[in-house]
C-alpha cells in the first residue's frame, strides 16, 4: 500500500506545482504591472514669475484607473519653487496649495500614459470687507454703479412688463429713485455707469449721456466696439469692452483717443484709482492693477468669506468701483462687494 500511495502524492504535488506555475503566468499576461508616473513643476508668483521656494503642495487622488492604495501625499518647493510627486497610477488628482500672502490655489489635474510637468502660478488675495444685496425686491439686477457724492449710485434694469424702464438710484439709501426713462430702442439693457459733468452709461455698442437731476438720456453716441463697463479718471471717459480692448476718449465719446490692449481674456469692470486704472477678467475672474502702459502691477484673486467662514471665489465681476476712501468696489449684477486692502490705498 506504501509503495502504490507514495508514487500518488508525487503526482499530486507535481500537479500542483504545475497549475500554479500556469496560474502564474496567466497573471503576468492578464495583469502587467501597473504602469507609474511623475507629476512635477515649479510654482511661481503670477506677477513677478519669482519661484516660490518652501511652499506645501498637497496632492489627493480623486479618481484612479486600477485598484491603489493612495495616501494624501505633501512635498515642499526647493529653493528654485520645484516639486515632485513620484510613483503616481494614472488618475485624476488634485493640486491644493497654501501659502501666507496667496490665495488657496485648487487645480484638477489628469496623469495618464506620461509624466506631466507643470507651472503653477499664485495671485494675491483681495478680501471683501463685506457685501450687499440689492435692497429693492423689485429691482432684478443692477448693471454697474459709481461712487458721487460719497454716495454709491446704481444703475439697473428691468425686464418683464416694464422691461424698457432704466433707473438711476441712490444704492446706499436703497435704490432711491433719481429719474426713470425708457429707451427709444430695442436693446433695454445697459452697462456701466459713471459721472463726468453728467452720467454715463452703454449699452453694447452706444454710450448714453443721462442727466444728473433726472436720469433721462440726453444723447447717444455709437461705438464701434461691445462695451462692458466704464469709469473716468476725471479727464477721460474710458471703457472696457468685452474682449482684451480698454478704449479711452476725452470728455464726450466722440472724441476718441486711443485703444489699449490688456492681458485679459474677456473685460469686465473698469475703475481709477486716482493713478491707475483696475480691470477685472470676466471669465477667469481676476482683479488687476495695471501701470502706465497698461501692464499688470499686481493680479488679485477676489474672496469672499461665506457664512462658514470658508473662503469662496468671487466670480463674474462685470463691474468696478472706487469709493473716496480708496476701497474697491465690484459687482457681478446681484451682489456688489466691498474690497478693504491696504495694497490698494497704499498704490494710489
């Protein structure tokens, strides 16, 4: 009995040891190792493009193409702002950046088939002081304001019944009536407003000259650009169009004085600050500080403090606006924000 079992278990085990070899190699044909990559940059000031050394980047995985164990992982910039992220599965992560003096930087990044180098640029903060909501429940939207008579004035549009009605009102004592018109024309809808000798106002393609005692239109200019916002510096009209274009004219926009290109993807507001003017980029919902020859001094991201105490963007600024102490005033048609920064009064 010896001898015939001993042979069966040699068998067996030779069997065995055969299935698992043939296991294996299945394995390796099914299930190659899973492929691994770098995800590494620099991350840069967005101004001055200087190299942000000692600053924490934390990397989250969100979603990954095989199954991985992955842990929050934190690398710090050298002295050149470079970091590296090693050994990543392909995925989609996320970048999270915290640094004193910039803003919390966010950003979703995919890793498949190649490594992926990146530069990462940060913009200051600018934080509201506060904000309003319209104080009419009758009034749908504003469309731009200005600052006179320490008071903030509110230009808005109704749509509906009364659709083709403008009024011009006291923002700070809200919304009280100064004059009410309707438009001779089809478009109802009107951007901006400032104040040099009389209001300003656009819609689109014309700059409207409103009265001070009544609101009503007194003229109408064309405009061979689509305005978006405008402002003064006391001496000239200027306005922002819906592109890259700030147009500047003398007193009346028919005297026209010149067209500047500026390092934005499509305007919003416009404003002086009694040196310079600021521009807001509509789309990636940017503040900047532009010199002399309309090149960006400072870019601001704008944040505004929810009722959680968590920092959230500011977005689709289409309007802007200095007050007589130096602080920044912006709106994207419901709200309209209150900047209090000291960079601001101190640039003037």
């Amino acid at each position: 009995m010896r001898t015939l079992f001993l042979p069966r278990i040699v068998l067996m085990a030779s069997l065995l040891v055969t299935f698992t070899c043939w296991k294996r190699q299945q394995h390796d044909i099914l299930a190659p190792e899973t492929p691994r990559y770098q995800l590494s940059g620099t991350v840069c000031d967005i101004d001055s493009d200087e190299a942000l050394a000692s600053t924490e980047l934390e990397l989250e995985a969100l979603r990954l193409l095989y199954d991985s164990a992955f842990s929050d992982t934190v690398v710090v910039t050298d002295s050149l702002g470079r970091f590296s992220f090693l050994s990543l599965v392909p995925g989609e992560y996320r970048i999270r950046i915290k640094r004193s003096n910039y803003v919390v930087f966010d950003k979703t990044v995919l890793l498949f088939n190649s490594d992926r180098t990146m530069k990462l640029v940060l913009p200051k903060p600018l934080i509201t002081k506060r904000d309003y909501h319209r104080s009419d429940a009758n009034v749908p939207q504003f469309e731009g304001f200005c600052w006179r008579f320490a008071n903030l004035f509110a230009g808005v549009s109704w749509f509906g019944e009364t659709r083709r009605r403008v009024f011009l009102g006291n923002f700070a004592s809200g919304f009280s009536a100064i004059g009410q018109n309707s438009f001779p024309y089809e478009n109802p809808k009107f951007y901006g407003l400032t104040y040099l000798n009389v209001y300003w106002t656009c819609d689109s393609t014309r700059m409207h000259s409103l009265s001070p005692s009544t609101g009503k239109i007194e003229g109408t200019t064309p405009v061979a650009y689509e305005l978006s916002d405008l402002t003064t510096d006391g001496t000239h009209l200027w306005a922002s169009t819906r592109s890259n274009i700030i147009l500047q004219f003398g007193q009346h926009p028919s005297l026209f004085r010149g067209k500047f290109l500026v390092p934005a993807e499509k305007l919003g507001g416009i404003a002086w600050d009694g040196r310079h003017l600021w521009i807001s980029d509509f789309l990636d919902n940017l503040i900047f500080h532009l010199d002399d020859g309309m090149k960006i001094i400072t870019t601001y991201k704008p944040i505004y403090v929810d009722e959680f105490n968590r920092e959230q963007p500011v977005k689709n600024i289409a309007y802007l606006a200095f007050d007589f102490n130096g602080n920044l005033w912006a709106g994207d048609g419901k709200l309209i924000y209150e900047f209090g920064y000291e960079g601001i009064s101190s640039a003037k």
